[in-house]
C-alpha cells in the first residue's frame, strides 16, 4: 500500500510541476492521485511530511528561485509563471520562506548566518533546552547546516542553527519551548542551490529530517542523531537560500 501511496504522491509533485501556472486545486490534486479529497490530503502529508497546499506552494517558490537566477524575467512576470496572481503576496511569501526578498536573492544569491541571526528575536523565557548529536552524511568533507523548524521544510527562518564545516557532533544550546523538525542538509561543491524537478535520487544534494522533537521549559539535554541521504522527489523542496552556507566555513558556527 506504501508503494501506491508514493506512485500517487508522485504523479501529483510531478502534475505541480506542469502546471505551476495554473491554479491547482485539493480536489484537481486528488484527482490525479485517484484518491478521495479527504484521503489524500492525509496521505500526501504522511509520505511528504506537508500538507499538498504547502508542498505546492514550496515547489512554486523553488521554480521562482530558479527564474530569478537564470533569466532577466522581471518579479512580476515570475509571480504570474509561477501561479500567484498578486505580485505583492509572491514577494511576501519569497521573503518569509527564502530568507531574502526576490530582488534581493537575485543579486545574492543566499543568507548569511548576520541575516538568519538579525531575524531573531531575543531569547524565550525557558529556552533553556539543548539538543545535541552526531550528523553523519553520504557527502565526509561538505559542510552541513543543521536547524529547528516549526515545519518539516527547509525554509523560514530557524528557531536555532549551527553550521559546521563537515559531519559529526552538533550542539543546539537555548532550544525554546514548542515542537520543532530538526532539518539538516549538505550538498556536493557547486551544488548548493538545488532547483531539480521530480525524477531519482539527487546524491549531490542530501537532507535528513528528525521530528517533531518536543521542547518543554526548563527541559535538559536530548540526544537526536541524524543520517544524511540523497534527497528524493518526495522530499519537500528546500527553500532557505543556503548556498554560501553550504560552501567551506572553516569553523562551526551557531545561532540561538
């Protein structure tokens, strides 16, 4: 039944990708999975780990990452080829899950850990919390992000990150309260900004995801370990601008 439900997955990532500049409905989307609405929506969230309207709107801001480092397509015109009919709430939601406005990623390129830092506000009351593990990767000698998120997707800002030069012990230290996807990727060397469609594994890109891990006030150290693998075509897309990141730092570095 698993295989059926991913084959049915499938279809639907790869019909999003067709289709970016139309308007793509639940019940359009379960149509092509064969599925009832109400079923499919529930499928799709547990294969994906994103409900099919948020995995949408991630594989429409991944295409406009891509736009905007490949051609001289003005925003406007981006917005519309993508399928968001308000240039205003394109922009809105670039800037919310890339990290940079459109204008701005298209002459950046990506973050910085000042700008991930600056998007921060000052420390919870009862972020006291740390996690802490080893990261292991298909990719030894690649840097590795690693970070909590509110969702199972690699975009928003994180609640706390680390950057570490290659693969091994990690430490998040002032975890706040609240349930967080542990998120961490590395990518081969002049792969740090994936913009591939649905097909095999990518090994030049890897990802692993750990959670939802439970913080609570004054909570002590836990222990989450993760395991680097090529991404796949169900893996939602990434949408933090890591390129720079994901170059050589030299150091670890952390942000919480």
């Amino acid at each position: 039944m698993d295989d059926v439900i991913e084959r049915a997955a499938l279809r639907v990532i790869e019909n999003m990708h067709e289709n970016l500049g139309e308007p793509i409905t639940i019940d359009d989307m379960a149509r092509v999975a064969m599925f009832s609405k109400f079923h499919f929506s529930r499928v799709f969230q547990r294969v994906t780990g994103l409900s099919p309207g948020r995995f949408l709107s991630a594989v429409r801001l991944r295409e406009a990452k891509r736009l905007l480092s490949s051609t001289v397509m003005s925003v406007t015109n981006i917005s519309h080829q993508v399928g968001y009919s308000s240039v205003g709430t394109f922009s809105s939601r670039f800037t919310s899950s890339v990290g940079l406005s459109p204008s701005r990623y298209r002459v950046l390129g990506s973050v910085t850990p000042q700008l991930l830092a600056a998007g921060r506000g000052a420390t919870p009351s009862g972020a006291t919390a740390t996690i802490a593990g080893e990261i292991s990767s298909p990719l030894p000698d690649r840097p590795v992000f690693a970070g909590l998120f509110p969702e199972r997707i690699l975009g928003g800002r994180p609640v706390c990150y680390t950057l570490l030069d290659r693969p091994g012990p990690y430490v998040l230290e002032n975890v706040p309260p609240g349930r967080w996807h542990l998120i961490a990727q590395s990518a081969a060397e002049g792969h740090e900004d994936a913009f591939g469609i649905p097909g095999g594994e990518d090994e030049a890109q890897c990802i692993a995801c750990s959670g939802p891990i439970t913080v609570r006030p004054g909570a002590g150290a836990q222990v989450a370990d993760v395991r680097l693998r090529p991404m796949r075509p169900l893996d939602p897309p990434v949408l933090l601008a890591l390129r720079d990141l994901l170059s050589p730092v030299g150091a670890a570095r952390q942000a919480c």
